[in-house]
C-alpha cells in the first residue's frame, strides 16, 4: 500500500525530546515500512525515518529560535501533499483539522488522527462544518465532546517492544513525566510524595505559555528535600528514570486523550497511579498495572499498596495491548476498509463503549 503520514512541524519524528504526536508517528511510520508498505513521510527536515522524508520546513519548529510563524510550514506542507496526491493509496493526517477545507474537496483517500484534547468550545463548529471527514480516536473517551463526528475506530498508541524492557526490580522513587501544566497536576503529585514520604523525581517540559504558571504556582513547590525536578528528558533516559520508579503518578485533571507516559512505564513494568480522567480507565487494569484514583487520599494508599502488583504483569499488558505492532495492524485495517469503500460497522454506537474498533 503506498501511505503518506503528514506529522505537524513542531517537533522533529522522533522527536529528540517532549512530543507525544510525532513520537507515536514515527513508531506507526517505521513499523509500516517494516511490513513492507511503500510510505512518504512529510515532517521536517530533521526527522529520522526509513521512509521517503518530504521536508517543508529544515528543522523542528519548537527549537528553532528564529520560526516566528509556524502556520505558514503547515500551509506550505498541505499544498506539497494535495500536489502529489496521486503518489498515495491513502493520506493519514496527524495534524487536526488544518487540512479539512482541501481534503474535503478533493476525493483524496484520507483520514486523520486526533491527538488532542476534544472539550474546546470552537470544536464542534469545525467538526459539523466538515461531517463526513473520516475521523480516528486514540481512546473512546476522546471523542465524547464530538459524539456526532464520523468516527470509524479508536485506535490506541503502541510503542516498539525493544524501545523500553521490563525492569524487575521495585524502585524507590515515584516518577512524574510530561508537561507542567495546570490540568497535568504535579503539584498533586508533590503532596502525594509528601504525604507518602516517598521521593518524588519529576521528568517534564515547561512550555513558554505555562513559565508563568510554572514559577508561580510549581517552583516555590520543589523547596523540599523529597522532590527532585530534573527537568525535560528524551526517549534514553526514559528507561532508567521509567524503570527505576516505584510507581508513575499520573496525577491528571483534564480529559486527557491517551496519556502515553502510562504506556511508557507499563513497557518499563512500572505500575501506574493515576486519577479517574479522560482516557485512564481504557488504558490501566485496575488492580493489575496500577491503581485508578479519585483523590490524593487514594493516591496515597495506592502508593502503599503499589508494591502488591507484578511488574512483570504490567510488562505483558504492555505487549498484549500497546505494541507498536498491534497499533499499525489496527491503522492497516482501517486504510484497507476506508479503501474499500466501507462504513463502520456499528452506527449509533455509544461513545464510550470499551471497544478498540467501532
């Protein structure tokens, strides 16, 4: 099958540090190629792939310091895909609904991946303007806000089984990984160390819109002798900070879509704890790769209890569930229905019905 995937600008497939969208289009971009499909990457020009590179911009926009619009690589991007359209079986978008004015209008074979959050009010009025742009979730509980979009599966991410190995020790540290942000909520992680007298090690990026929320609201917070900020890591280190851990927080208070940190730590056999939000209940096993919470306080006897579950478990969850192998399969089968001219299934299907395919 000849595939394009159209991954934003912002970061470079992988990227070299923070950037859950380009990271899950590189894993899905390789294992493509693996199979043996014939696949054109567009991304910047930085990005490492076995794939056909079609580079609109030289570098990762987030890290070049002299990009002031980076609309205007995307716009360019769009135009050099929709020119060579024709090269394709099937174009996958990752970049939201940017493409939607063009793709709709051209008979392009399509579909796109949302990766972002859905609960913005603005959103339903792109998604009923383009109703028959033919849409994929990362988790069912994604697409709640949009119900009535033309949804045909979710699709959940899945990362190379030689990326991350199981550690089969217990760890002596909890681990915070992502972004500082306000719905990230590691100032819950911080008292939930405090109150476990565990050490806290936090892992995560501060974006320039969150500095000021950051030295506000967080930095007076890491003044104690148990937490321990380390700041934005890569795809390396990931291994000993996600393997070393006793358990990773995951601390949330948004609709998170997916939350790939969860699936990082399963792969590293690191139990997860994580708060009743968004995609959380689809991903963790309940009492067998970590704990679902609804407050500090049960975050705290979670961190008690970690210790109970098999971290050699949570690694078979990890591959049972969330390989990179499975999550091109899945994609696979959708370009080959949507190919073929099929509709989903199962119209009507509620939402949230625990179902990897609609």
């Amino acid at each position: 099958m000849r595939i394009a995937q159209v991954a934003p600008l912002y970061e470079r497939v992988p990227p070299l540090l923070y950037g859950g969208t380009e990271r899950v289009v590189s894993y899905l971009t390789e294992e493509l190629v693996r199979l043996g499909h014939q696949v054109t990457l567009f991304a910047s020009g930085d990005s490492i792939t076995a794939a056909k590179l079609i580079a609109p911009c030289e570098r990762a926009l987030r890290l070049d310091k002299k990009c002031q619009d980076s609309l205007s690589y995307h716009v360019v991007m769009l135009d050099q895909v929709f020119h060579r359209r024709s090269e394709f079986d099937i174009v996958h978008f990752h970049i939201d609904y940017l493409h939607f004015p063009v793709s709709n209008r051209t008979g392009i074979r399509n579909i796109t991946t949302l990766h972002g959050r859905l609960d913005l009010p603005e959103l339903s009025v792109v998604y009923r303007q383009f109703p028959n742009v033919p849409l994929l979730s990362i988790s069912n509980a994604q697409r709640r806000p949009l119900a009535f979009a033309n949804w045909r599966a979710t699709v959940y991410h899945g990362l190379p089984p030689g990326l991350l190995s199981l550690e089969s020790k217990e760890g002596d540290y909890l681990a915070f990984l992502g972004r500082i942000s306000p719905e990230k909520r590691v100032d819950r992680a911080i008292v939930i160390a405090k109150l476990s007298g565990i050490p806290l090690r936090i892992a995560a990026k501060v974006d320039r819109a969150d500095q000021e929320y950051f030295e506000a609201h967080i930095k007076p917070l890491l003044d104690h002798p148990l937490i321990e900020f380390i700041g934005e890591i890569g795809e390396k280190e990931k291994q000993e900070f996600l393997g070393g851990a006793r358990a990773l927080l995951f601390p949330i208070d948004w609709p998170e879509p997916f939350g790939l940190a969860m699936i990082e730590a399963l792969a590293c056999g690191t139990p997860v704890i994580a708060f009743r939000r968004g995609s959380v209940p689809e991903i963790i096993d309940h009492g067998r790769a970590g704990f679902i919470v609804d407050s500090v306080e049960e975050a705290v006897k979670a961190v008690d209890r970690v210790g109970s579950l098999s971290r050699t478990e949570c690694r078979k969850i990890f591959e049972r569930r969330f390989s990179a192998s499975r999550m091109a399969g899945d994609y696979v089968r959708e370009y080959t229905r949507l190919l073929a001219g099929d509709r989903p299934e199962v119209a009507g299907i509620d939402a949230w019905a625990p179902l990897t395919r609609l």
